[in-house]
C-alpha cells in the first residue's frame, strides 16, 4: 500500500528533530487492527516485510490508515469462505449518490456512499432575502461553484440528486445536463423545501429520493429499521436488540438482518467483540449493515444499544 513516512535528515547540521516526509509502499505482516470511532477509518500496524524505500524499510515497524475507496493489496495464508463472503458484499454495496439541497443563497452538498452519509461543503451565494438591499445579485459564479464541486467528487456511475425550494434545483439540473463531464447523471427531487446540509439530510428521508435509490445500501437499511421498529411495537419476538441479545441470537444462526450504529465503537465497548459478532453472523447466512449515526435511522439503532437484528425465527418458541 502506499503511505508516507518521515525521513530523518543525517549531517552535522540537520536538526534531530525535523525530517522530509516522502511517499512510499510498503507491506506489513499486520499485528493490530483497530477502527475510529467514526468508522471512517481502519488503522493497520506491523512489522514491515517490504518498502519501496530502503530506509523505510529499516524502521522495522509502520502503522496505516486505510479510509473508504482506497486501494490495497492483502495476502494471507489461510483464505476462508468469510473472508469471501465480506468482500463480495462490500463491492455490491458501494453505489454512491451525490446530493445537492440548495435554493439562491446557499447550497449543501453530500456523497452517500453505501449507508453512509458525508457532507462535502456547503456555499454561499451572496445574494440576500427578502427585505434586502434590492440589488439584484448575480449568481452564475454560485452555479459554477457547485458544478466544480460536483465535478471534483463525481465519479463513473455516481447518481447526481438535485433538491430544495423553488426552480432553483431546476437550473442546477439543466445545467449539470449539459456539462460534458457530469452528462446526463442528474436527476431531481420533489418533495421537501430545504437547502443546506440539513436540506441533504432531509433528502435522504423523502419518499422521492427512495425511489430513485431503492436497490441502494441506505434503503435497504431504512426498510430494515422499520421492521425492527414495527416488529418491537406489536411485541413480536423475532427481534434481539443490545450486544448480548444479538450475540445470543446469532450463535444460534437466528440472525437474518443485522443493524449496527458506527457510535458502538465507543471506548467502553471491545472492538474485537463487535467485529467478532458480525463475523459470527455472516457465517450463519445473515446480513450486516453499518449504520450512519448522523442519519434517522442510526440513531434508532443507537437508541435500541447501538446494535439490532431482525431474526429467522423465535428464539423462545
């Protein structure tokens, strides 16, 4: 994987404690592996076996950190079915949506990727409210703004949903169409007036946006939430909710859907507990998916002890 490193400078006059960092790949027998507590992150340490620059490689150890949509190679030993089975459902998992919430004065853009929500920026028009100076201010550079971010963040196959009051959202729309970059990737959706990055966080609650991603992460994982929650108000008993009860079921192989907040890898909670709970059920057959917390339906599964399961058959029966 390629990383980066600090190398010392050796003289009689190079200070000890300043260093040129540079570019490098390395390869670990990785010892330890840890998450963030946003999730956002892997951090990988170990003793490196190989580095593409000779005093690197004399360090002896290393520690990375491995963020969504990066690139590494792993080599292990012993490859399982479960090791497969992770893999192939991260790869069908990763459609990812671009969302724009904005009316004239400002605009929120956010990248879903998979379940998980990040706002990328907001902007500023300039142009006031009602009761302003009365000077009409021009606004193109704004749509230009929003387009060059856009165009940034976008990748092949990405989804464009454009949002918010008015027809502001109607021009943004016309002129992403024409973009010889963006093509024909946006669509635009009804349904809710605000603008911001609380306008991109409403977006992925209506009823419009769903229907443009209904075979995406997210919504399958709201869907899910509401069963659980449907499932708990009428009392029904295949439901686990809170670290043992999960535990519990998915031991038994009960666990068909499982739903976990990324706050659960909080310093009170043992990580390797959790990713060892989630190992567990998608070798029973189940399903997992992580849960943004900033998100409505995160916060659900944080409220019922960061982890719920919708389960194959009652336990108790």
């Amino acid at each position: 994987m390629k990383t980066s490193r600090v190398s010392k400078r050796e003289g009689e006059y190079a200070r000890p404690d300043r260093g040129e960092r540079v570019k490098v790949t390395v390869a670990l027998e990785v010892e330890r592996v840890s998450l963030d507590r946003s999730v956002d992150r892997l951090r990988l340490a170990g003793r490196i076996v190989e580095a593409s620059d000779e005093d690197v490689g004399k360090a002896g150890t290393h520690s990375l950190l491995v963020s969504p949509g990066q690139e590494i190679t792993i080599k292990k030993e012993r490859w399982t079915s479960t090791d497969t089975l992770i893999l192939d459902s991260s790869t069908k998992s990763a459609s990812r949506f671009l969302l724009v919430a904005l009316d004239r004065r400002e605009a929120g853009v956010g990248l879903l990727s998979g379940a998980h929500l990040t706002i990328v920026t907001t902007l500023d028009s300039g142009a006031s409210g009602k009761g302003g100076s009365g000077k009409e201010v021009d606004i193109q550079p704004y749509f230009r703004d929003v387009l060059d971010i856009l165009k940034t963040t976008w990748r092949e196959g990405d989804k464009i949903c454009v949002g918010g009051p008015g027809n502001t959202k109607l021009i943004l729309d016309t002129l992403i169409r024409r973009d010889p970059v963006l093509g024909k990737s946006s669509v635009v959706i009804e349904g809710f007036d605000l603008s911001g990055s609380d306008g991109v966080r409403s977006m992925v609650k209506s009823e419009a946006f769903r229907k443009v991603a209904h075979d995406s992460a997210l919504v399958e994982v709201q869907e899910a939430v509401e069963e659980a929650v449907r499932r708990i108000s009428r009392g029904e008993k295949r439901i686990a909710y809170t670290l043992t009860r999960v535990r519990e079921a998915a031991q038994a192989g009960a666990v068909e859907t499982c739903m976990v907040s990324d706050d659960i890898f909080s310093p009170k909670v043992d990580e390797d507990e959790v990713v060892s709970l989630l190992n567990l059920v998608e070798e029973k057959g189940g399903r997992v998916f992580l849960c943004d917390s900033s998100l409505e339906t995160g916060k659900q599964v944080s409220s019922l002890g960061g982890v719920v399961a919708l389960l194959r058959y009652d336990l108790r029966a």
